[in-house]
C-alpha cells in the first residue's frame, strides 16, 4: 500500500472545472468509478471530458459524487470519506452507489498501491491491473483466512472478478500496447491536471527487499546506504508500463520488502493495496493501481500524485476503447432523445455529423478527386527509395522530426505521386494509421489555398475515421456549442490548437499528406510550413514518435524546414524510367530513338510528355516517320513554351480556341459537358451568321470529336462512363498552366481585367444564343386552358443538350456576382416568357414536380437561388418585375427563396435581398400558408441531414423582424399556427432533436402565443402530445 497521504486540501483546490451547466437524470450514467484518496478523486476529475451538474443523493445515501463524461460514457464518481481507508469502507460506498444509480453497468476501483519488482519490471508511475489468473480472480485478500495444521496460513473465501465486458477492452489494450500506450497522451491532453500530478525529478530508487529505511523520522532516504541500490537497465522511454496481474489487497499497509516478496511470491501478486477486496466482495469490478513506492520501508511521496495520474489515465483509455451499451432514451454523450428512440447509436451518430459539418466544406476534395492515377507500373520506385523507408522506420527521429518533402518542376507530377501515397497507405491493411491528406488548389476558393482550410480538412478526416479521436474531441466541441450553440466559425489558431491535440492524444500513429504547398500566396505557405515544423518538432521532443508529414511542392517560392527529408522528383533515374513506360504504352510509333529523344528533352517533366507523346501520334497519323521527326524537332523543351507554341503557333482560329477553352475552364463542375452540347455551345458563341442552318442534321461524333480536339489544340479529350460520353481536359495540370501563366489573356487582351467574371458573362451569352435557336423549333402544347404545359421537340439533336439550359443562370449569376452586369439578359427572358418557361421545363426543374407555367422570372431566379441576379432584376425598375407576383408552389418569391434556404446549404443573402426589396412577408395562400409557416414547416418535416435547420434559426428572426406574423392563423391548414406545428413536428423520431428545440425557442423569442386556439390540435401543447407521423388524428383511439 502506498505509504503516506496527500493533504485532503491539497488535492481539493484543483478540483474546480468548468462545468458544461447540464444536468442528466441518474439512468445516464452507466460507469461507476470509486476512489480512496482526494488525490485519487483529483486524478479522476481531471480525466472527464465534461463536468455535470450534482444530482441530489438519494435518502440515506451519504456518498459524495461528482458527474461527467468520458467519451461516449457518463460517470459517476465516489471517494471514501476524508481519513477514512480500508476495505469495509469501500465496500459501504460502492453499495450505497450501487442502490443510488442502479443504471451503472461497470465499477472500476482506480488509484495509487504499492508495487512488487520483484515479480516484474515495475517501477514508479506504472500501472497494474487485475486480470484473472488460473487460479485468482484478479484481486486475492491475502490476509483473510485461517491458520491450519503446521502453523501454515490459508486463504478462504472467494472475490468476484472483472465484469467479461472489461476484460475484452482490456485484451484489446493489451494488443495495442505492444506498439505504445497513450498515457503520456493523455496526461498531456489533461490541461486542468496539477503540477503536482507530473512526472517527479525525484529519482525512482529501488533498495534490496532486506534492506530497511535508514531515520524513519525523515521523509528521504538521503541517510540510506547508496550500496544497497539494486542496479536495473535503463529504459528507453520514461512511458508509464501497463502490467497485468493479481493485486493483492489487506486490511494493513505494507511496508517491509522482505514480507512483500514472500507474500508476492506465494500469489503471484504485482501491487499491493487496501480496498479492492471490499468492493470485490460485493460487486465485480476491474481494479486499476498506479505504483507509487514498492511495499517497503523507503520514501517515495513524491510519487503519489502521479501515480494516481497514470492510473486515472489508463482508465480513460480504457473507457474511449469501451462501446457505449445505451439504455432506451439516452445517447451515447447524454443527451436525451425526445423520441425515445431505441435507435440511439442512430441519434449519437447525427451529432457527430452535425458536429463534423463545421468542419467540412463542399470544395474539401474537389483538387484530389481531379488529380490523374498514376500510369499503370509507375511510382511504385518512391517506395523503395532511401528518403521514404528512412521515414517510414523513423531512423535517427530527431534529424528530420518526421518530414518527407517532395520537390519538383512544374508539370514532373508531383500531386500524382501524392495521390500514390496516399492510396499506398489507404490500401495496405497492414498499416494501423490515421490518414488525413489535403491537395491545395490556387485556382479553388479561398478555403481551397488557405491554411485554415488544410485544417479544416484534415482534423475532420482524422475525427470522421477514428471514433476514438471523436470521443477525445468531444469536450472541444461542447465548449464551442455551449459557448455558440450549434452554429460557428473556427479560427486558425483554435484550429492548430484543435490539430496538435488530435496528434498527442491519438493512440496511433498519424500520417498527414499535404500537396502543392506553392498553390498558395507566399505568405500564408510561411505561415503553414511555420505550423507544421512546430507539429513535427513538438511531437518529437514530447517523445510522441506518432506523426509523419509528407509535403510536396514546386522549388519556388523558396520554402524549406530546418529538419526534413527530401527528394527532388526529377534528379531520380526512377522516374525517369516511369517516362519511358509512359512513352512505350502511348506512343504509336514503335521507334527506340524517338523514344529516347522524348526521355532526353522531358528533363523529367512528366506533363511535357503527356502533351508532346498526343501530338507525335497527330504528326503519325497524318504522316510518316519523317514528320514525327519533324514534330519533335519543332517541339520546345520547356513546358510553358509548349503551352504558348500549343495555342499561338499556326492558330487561324484564337477566338474559338479562346472560347472552348473558356467553357471548360469555368463549367460548373457538377455539370459534365457531352461532345455534342460543346461543339454547339461554341457554334453559337462564335455568332457566324449560318450556325443555325447546322443545327440539324447533326454532325457525325467522329466530326465533333475531331473539331474540339483540333479547337482546343488538343488540351481536351473525350471520355467515357456509365452515364455516357464527355468532354475534359488533358491533364489537370493544363487547367492550372491556362489560369497560372494568364494564357487566356495573352490570346485574348480584353479579358485581361476580369477574366472569370467575362469568362461566366460569354458561357452565358452562349447558352441564351443556343436557347433562342433551340426555342424557334419549339412547339408547345398546350392544356385544356390554354396554358403551355409542356414542350415537343421535333430536332432529336436536342434531346442531350441539358447544360445551357441547367446551368445558363449559374453562369448569370456568377458574371452578376463579379461586376459584369446581366441587366441585358434579364431584360430579354422578361421580354421572352416562353423562353424563360423553356429554361425551366428543360433545365432548372426537368426532375421537379413544383413547376407550373406561371413562374415569373423573379420566381425563378429565387427558386434557383441566385442572390445577384435578383438584386440585378430587381433594380431595373422594369414594370413586369412584381416582387409580390403570385405563381407557382409557393406563391411568392420570397418563400420559394426561404424554401430553398432551409433546405439546401446557401446564406441567407438572397432572403434577406428581397426583404430588404419590400417583399411582403405576410403574403399567404399554398400549402404552407406563409413565408413562416415555409421557414418552419419544411425542415422540420423533412427531418433530414441535408436540412438546414441552422438557416431555419437564423431566417426565422429575419422574417420576424421584418413583421411576419409569429401568431398568423392558418384558417384551413392542420395546425393554427407556427408554434403548433414546431411543436407537433417535435414527436418526430427523425432529425436532430437540438434543432427542433432551438426551432421552438425562436419562435418563442419571437413572441409566439404558447396559449393561441386554432387548428385541428387546439393549441401548442395539445399538437405536441399527438404524434402526427402515426396517422392519428384528433379523436383518434
């Protein structure tokens, strides 16, 4: 047992932590958790993710508790009363526990003991816990029993052992133990946890077992005979070692080494301690002891706290590695499903998405997803090099802290070696990782080439991949909720914080894949690689061997680490042998010295290759041998002048290579382009005077291949997959030579000023000019009223053109959106109805069912949700443009556009547009009555992920204080009012329970009458006791 005590105050100011203000009933906490010590009760409160609010104890119940969560788990926590050790003791808290929270499911016994080394290689710190044995259950008292014949002692009686669920995480610690435990982890994780719970500078001195304590009035052992020091090795890392074993337990303290081995030896016991009989004599629990001196007559106080520490710690550990067993109506974190649904692991999972959510953005992989696969034989070599297999074995750490650098030109294929890694390790199941990787893009948004954006990224990776990094995070983001509710913005620095946490605490280790550090500006990659070096220096001296970067990047802008690996892409001959295997499997001509020739002007640059290996097989094609020689004596060696001699050189025809070019630079990236719609996109922006009479007939798909590839100077291809033919670039790095190197601009001056914006501005002027062609072939035909309902199309031609019409206000908008100004579009579909009507049958609604031919524009655009466009429209003063028109669904724009807000993932910019407009936000009629009952109303029924219910919560106010009527009565509709449908919707099992009581206390904010009369349920509380989704009705049995 350990000798001494920590004062009871000592430990009990370090108590205070910030509570999460929740309180939960008794039946969430199913993890009981008993100590002996205040220092023990310290450690143990150190160790919660989240602190609760005190229940009331039960009658006779004199135990006192404190609340929290680890993880997925709520505990309840028990300490013996001040002064007060042994096993009776123990056994009355556990039992008064035990009658107070019948719900708890596990009981652990967690503190400080004494060790045995001579039955292992114990030392201070180390933790010991009791695991089953042949013959004992884990924990033997070995002072109960009876003297027999002989004089001899023999134990009786029998203790219960760890509960099965325990022991099967402790199997699976132990197995993951073999590679390094994460107690030092999570010690570091625990900031609130004392200095006096650190690793002590006192030095960890083991004496013979014979040898007693020199001045027992002393709290040293400066006085004891240095000789008398056994002598042990030296370990390698000061980690606390887990061992598993009996622990032996006894009403006294031991305090002499000599009686120790004897005992220890008899029962092959680890640690000695006072109280885990007692509990174990009425319940089964795992008992867990941190070592603080070893059973003898020496001094080793100084231990104790962090003894208590490292036991309080694997404690942890081992309830983030046990699966939450939930009882009906509770989640796994505590909070409480309105539904009681018995699908809790369903509802725990919803918080994690939503919480994960605010991490993620739409663009997070659109720049790996675009990245080529390597060729078929290539890169594998990275593999074998000198650079990677030192920093995969981690050979002399500390020269390189775990970076691997990957540099090359421009073009040598560096984010394809990348995207290799990182299905290397993704594929390979032999690899037990946590994997996060980021590409950047400099022609992205702005998350896309930030750093905030890379960290976004990648701690959502590590947390959507690893449950147990979840449950670690958990407190981080309940600090945030409670502080934010459940909408925020995350900050770099709370983000870099949020990173180096996931990287101490992770119990594996963390490979983090980062490539085209240079497609950021210059002073936000500083900033990023400044980050990163502190990471990876940090995780090294802290003795955290978990984490490995692989960066890659262009040579310039010059940036480097003080400490990396790294290899130059082009300087292998490897690579260069990947050339020659692309050339062999690409090139038609079967000629050695072509081949050769090819290999020697690439310089390594793999994308000089891809583009001069296309145009040799067009030089074979239309020729012979002698004209590949030609083509490649012509061709220049460097990759830009590629470029320029590509779309200069022998070009009678820039604006149109201008043009395709144009469209496939800024299509929208959700809409594939087939062949066909290319080539007649381009047609009719050229604007020649006979393009229409080439409509129909449509040409042969050998020709409309051969006229974009011969357009666009062969940067473009076609391709195939399930959902048919279209057109992309080349190679992804053409798309970033043409926005880099401003190509576009130096064929074309006048788009020199704002070329996205211009670019947007022509694809739509394009798609108008199409539309108008297509719409002289229309025939409508018409319903019994003499309303247009539907289109004929007699060109069959026309039957795959979906893009100008799906994506011409996407295009509008965007133009709108960068000062070019759509007035001009806008004022040809008011004058044209039929061809807005066409847009929409053909386009924006050809898969729904809410379009009727009496959409206005201003409808439409709301409905399409484009915030530019309609401040555009609404500010031509035009007459025909009524912002209060009536038509379609939902009556009006402004609840199509509130619609649309709370169902899709957008602002509220255009809502707030055409409030702002003077749209009348009392206008009713519908299914949905108003523009409240629309921003109530359909997230709540839809109850669905993709729902926005934070737009809800935030449109819902704007809508209110713009005068919306909270207590509106729907004289025809199921419920009276919004309040009533809110709290009706709440019975609902689907959707976040949160959302739908931070809907309901909006309104209330907002000054809903709780008492209104209306409807077919009486009143709000009347519609909330009927669940609306079982078919029942009022009066209904």
């Amino acid at each position: 047992m350990a000798n001494g005590r920590m004062r009871d105050e000592e430990c009990g100011r370090n108590l205070h932590r910030e509570s999460s203000g929740r309180v939960l009933s008794r039946d969430h906490y199913t993890i009981g958790w008993i100590c002996a010590l205040p220092l023990e009760l310290a450690a143990a409160h150190a160790m919660l993710d989240e602190i609760h609010e005190d229940i009331p104890n039960l009658f006779n119940d004199h135990n006192g508790y404190m609340f929290g969560a680890i993880g997925e788990h709520c505990v309840v926590i028990a300490c013996l009363p001040s002064g007060v050790y042994g096993m009776t003791p123990a056994a009355l808290v556990a039992s008064q526990m035990q009658l107070s929270f019948p719900s708890i499911q596990y009981y652990l016994m967690v503190g400080i003991g004494g060790g045995v080394p001579t039955m292992a290689d114990i030392r201070l710190g180390d933790v010991v816990v009791s695991t089953p044995t042949g013959t004992c259950p884990g924990v033997i008292q070995y002072d109960r029993g009876k003297t027999v014949a002989g004089g001899h002692f023999e134990q009786t009686g029998s203790l219960k052992g760890p509960p099965r669920g325990l022991l099967n995480v402790v199997s699976k610690l132990r197995a993951k133990q073999l590679m390094g435990n994460g107690i030092l982890a999570l010690l570091a994780a625990a900031k609130r946890l004392p200095t006096s719970f650190t690793r002590p500078r006192q030095e960890d001195i083991l004496f013979r077992a014979q040898y007693d304590h020199i001045c027992a009035n002393t709290n040293t052992c400066d006085y004891c005979d240095t000789q008398e020091i056994l002598i042990r090795s030296t370990r390698k890392t000061q980690d606390p070692v887990i061992h598993y074993g009996v622990i032996a337990s006894g009403s006294q303290v031991m305090k002499h080494g000599g009686t120790r081995d004897f005992i220890a030896q008899k029962l092959n016991a680890y640690c000695f301690e006072m109280e885990a009989a007692g509990l174990a004599d009425v319940i089964e629990c795992l008992v867990v002891r941190g070592i603080s001196d070893y059973c003898d007559s020496h001094k080793n106080k100084q231990w104790q706290g962090y003894a208590a520490a490292t036991a309080a710690a694997y404690t942890k550990e081992l309830l983030l590695n046990l699966p939450a067993s939930q009882r009906p109506g509770v989640d796994a974190a505590g909070e409480s499903n309105a539904s009681q649904s018995s699908d809790a692991d369903g509802i725990f999972n919803r918080y994690k998405i939503l919480r994960l959510q605010t991490l993620s953005f739409p663009e997070m992989d659109y720049r790996l997803h675009s990245i080529e696969l390597a060729h078929q034989s290539t890169c594998d070599w990275l593999f074998k090099t000198e650079q990677f297999l030192r920093w995969c074995s981690q050979h002399k750490l500390e020269e390189f802290n775990g970076v691997f650098w990957i540099k090359g030109k421009p073009g040598v294929g560096k984010s394809t070696i990348m995207k290799h890694i990182l299905f290397y390790y993704q594929n390979d199941k032999d690899w037990d990782l946590s994997i996060a990787a980021y590409f950047f893009s400099a022609k992205g948004t702005v998350l896309q080439k930030s750093q905030i954006g890379m960290l976004r990224s990648l701690i959502y990776q590590l947390l959507d991949q690893d449950s147990r990094a979840y449950n670690c995070s958990l407190p981080f983001f309940r600090d945030k909720e409670k502080k934010h509710g459940k909408s925020w913005e995350w900050f770099e620095r709370e983000l870099e914080i949020f990173l180096r946490q996931l990287v101490v605490s992770s119990h594996k280790p963390v490979l983090l894949l980062i490539d085209a550090l240079d497609e950021c500006d210059e002073v936000e990659v500083q900033k990023i690689v400044s980050f990163l070096e502190r990471l990876s220096s940090d995780a090294v001296r802290t003795a955290q061997r978990s984490l490995s970067i692989c960066l890659s990047s262009r040579h310039y802008p010059i940036i480097n680490m003080v400490k990396m690996l790294e290899l130059i892409v082009e300087e292998k001959k490897e690579h260069d042998q990947d050339i020659a295997i692309y050339v062999q499997d690409q090139l038609r001509v079967n000629n050695k010295d072509i081949a050769f020739e090819i290999r020697r002007k690439a310089d390594g640059v793999f994308m000089w290759v891809v583009l001069i290996v296309r145009m040799l097989n067009q030089a074979w094609y239309d020729g012979d041998i002698d004209a590949v020689w030609k083509k490649l004596g012509e061709i220049p060696d460097d990759l830009d002048e590629v470029f320029r001699t590509l779309l200069e050189k022998n070009n009678s025809d820039k604006p149109r290579t201008v043009l395709i070019l144009q469209i496939m630079l800024f299509a929208n990236d959700q809409g594939k382009i087939s062949p066909t719609e290319l080539y007649y996109t381009v047609q009719a922006g050229l604007n020649s005077k006979d393009w229409r009479q080439r409509l129909n007939p449509l040409k042969g798909i050998t020709f409309v291949e051969r006229f974009i590839v011969n357009s666009s100077r062969g940067l473009l291809e076609i391709r195939h997959d399930l959902s048919g033919e279209y057109v992309q670039f080349i190679h992804q790095t053409v798309k970033d030579f043409l926005l880099r190197n401003k190509r576009l601009q130096t064929l074309d001056t006048t788009l020199t000023p704002n070329l996205v914006g211009l670019s947007h501005q022509k694809i739509a002027a394009c798609c108008l000019e199409f539309l108008n062609a297509y719409h002289e072939h229309v025939q409508w035909e018409s319903s019994d009223s003499g309303s247009p309902i539907s289109v004929s199309r007699p060109l069959d031609s026309f039957m795959v053109l979906k893009y100008p019409t799906k994506y011409i206000f996407y295009h509008a908008e965007q133009a709108q959106a960068r000062g070019v100004g759509q007035e001009a579009f806008l004022q040809h579909l008011l004058s044209n109805p039929d061809l807005l009507r066409l847009i929409l049958l053909e386009g924006i609604c050809c898969d729904n069912l809410e379009y009727t031919w009496d959409w206005s524009l201003l409808y439409a655009i709301s409905w399409g949700y484009y915030p530019h466009l309609a401040r555009a429209l609404l500010q031509l003063g035009d007459p025909r443009v009524n912002i209060n028109a009536r038509g379609g669904s939902y009556v009006t724009p402004l609840r199509a556009a509130v619609r649309r807000a709370v169902t899709t993932d957008v602002t509220e910019e255009l809502v707030q547009v055409l409030l702002d407009a003077g749209a009348d936000v009392n206008a009713n009629g519908g299914h949905l009555f108003n523009a409240l009952h629309t921003a109530v109303s359909d997230p709540l029924r839809l109850g669905d992920e993709e729902v926005s219910f934070r737009s809800a919560c935030t449109i819902i106010p704007m809508l209110t204080k713009a005068g919306a009527d909270v207590n509106a009565q729907d004289q025809e509709g199921e419920f009276g009012n919004v309040l009533q449908m809110a709290a009706a919707a709440n019975r609902c099992s689907d959707g976040d329970p949160f959302w739908r009581h931070e809907i309901i206390r909006v309104l209330l904010d907002a000054g809903a009458n709780v008492n209104a009369q209306g409807g077919e349920y009486g009143n709000a509380l009347q519609a909330a006791s009927c669940n609306i989704y079982d078919d029942a009705s009022p009066g209904s049995s």
